[in-house]
C-alpha cells in the first residue's frame, strides 16, 4: 500500500515542479516587456499654476509648442487650466516655469464705470465691414465677430495691456494674439497673417500688434475679434464706439 501511495505521489511532484517552472518563464518575459512600456511614456507632469501659458511652459521645457499641444490631445493652446497637469514628453525633471501677470499699473489704469455695457474703453481692431456677428452662426456658437479687411491691413491692440499669447492655435484660430487689459478683460485677434509682437510685450491702444490674414479654418481675409471677461466671451459691439 504504501509503494502505491509513492507511485502516485511522485507524478503529481513532477506537475507541481513543471507548472512553477512555466510560471517563472512567464513571469520573466512578462517583467521584460515593462521597460518598454516606460519609455515609451518617458517625460514628466507640470503641474500648471495661475499666469502660466501652454506658450511659456512650452519655452521653458524646450519643446515645441504644437507637439507639446498634441501629447496632451489640447486644441486650444489658451485653454489650460489652473492646477491642471500637462505631460511633458522627454523631460528628465520638473522645471519651474516663470508667471507672467500683467503689470500693476494695468490693473490700477482700469476703471470699471458701473454702466455694464462700458466696463472698459475699447477701441476698433480694423475699420471694416463686420461680415459675422456675435452669437449663433449655422447653429454653432459664435464668440466674436469677424471684420472684414483686405490681405495684410494693420491689426490695432484695442485698449492697452500685455500679451499673454502670441501664436498658432490648434483649433480653427490659426495665427492668433491675446492681450489681458487688467484682472477681468482680455481681447482676441485670430486668423493672422502674422504677428508682430510676441508673449510678454507691452502694448498700448491702437498699436500695431499684426497683419489681417486668412489663418486657421478662415473663408476670405478678415480679422475674428474677441472680448473675453473672467476667460468668457461677451459681445465686443457692447464695448465697441
């Protein structure tokens, strides 16, 4: 009886040896597979804090702003959001990235009338026919208006401030600039031919600040003009003369 119970026994070591011995070999070309997977995805995560733009992070890291705006799916580059994260690809470390806010004298110049239709003086970007206005456009909303001027007609900054973005956006913009006026109200000039005046440039009223052109998702030459308040479009003819 106890020969049977040894004949018995020693297949069933036999299979319990065998099955560890798979479960090793898997377990090691499993292992091997993960370095690949952590290169692939090498880089790091910045954390964005308030005054900081895709444009000046972008900068900082080295890297081109289009292919940072890519690897984090981002279509519009003016779009991040405080305390947000963006992945930057091929980083080694964490860099810090310097805030911009617009000057204190911005902030003090700025009057804010209790009219609600007069929260700040604007002044025209271009003098030409306004061809799109403010609102529902073909049932899509429409968050500014688009005047149209020939190919190259001077783009005027409408009230003074700093320029927080100077570039190409990755939606339907194309070539664009904003300009924060003080803590509430920024302006839009979209669909550039080119800009002159880069992030961080002081601007006054009615300073050149580029060139009409046909940019981004654009039918014809014409400029596509914003009024933003607290990052939310309004309607620029309320603050227009």
């Amino acid at each position: 009886m106890k020969k049977e119970v040894k004949e018995i026994k020693r297949p069933l070591l036999r299979l319990l040896v065998l099955l560890i011995t798979v479960n090793i070999v898997f377990s090691t070309i499993s292992c091997s597979t993960v370095p690949t997977k952590q290169t692939d995805s090498k880089g790091v995560y910045h954390k964005i804090k308030r005054g900081q733009t895709l444009w000046r992070i972008a900068k900082t890291y080295g890297i081109d702003l289009e292919l940072l705006a890519k690897a984090n799916n981002l279509e519009d580059a003016t779009e991040i959001k405080t305390g947000g994260l963006i992945f930057i690809p091929n980083a080694e470390k964490i860099l810090e990235v310097e805030i911009y806010r617009p000057a204190d004298a911005h902030v003090k110049k700025a009057s804010i009338p209790p009219s609600v239709n007069r929260e700040i003086e604007l002044g025209w970007p271009v003098n030409g026919k306004v061809t799109s206005p403010y609102g529902n456009r073909n049932g899509k909303k429409h968050d500014g208006v688009d005047i149209s001027v020939p190919k190259g007609t001077p783009i005027k900054a409408a009230a003074g401030g700093i320029v927080t973005f100077s570039g190409r956006n990755f939606n339907d913009y194309g070539k664009m600039i904003v300009i924060k006026h003080n803590s509430e109200f920024s302006t839009v000039y979209a669909h550039n031919l080119e800009n002159i005046l880069e992030e961080g440039d002081d601007v006054k009223k009615g300073q050149v600040i580029g060139r009409v052109g046909n940019s981004g998702n654009a039918s014809g030459y014409h400029l596509h003009f914003e009024v933003r308040k607290d990052e939310k479009p309004i309607n620029p003819l309320f603050f227009l003369p």
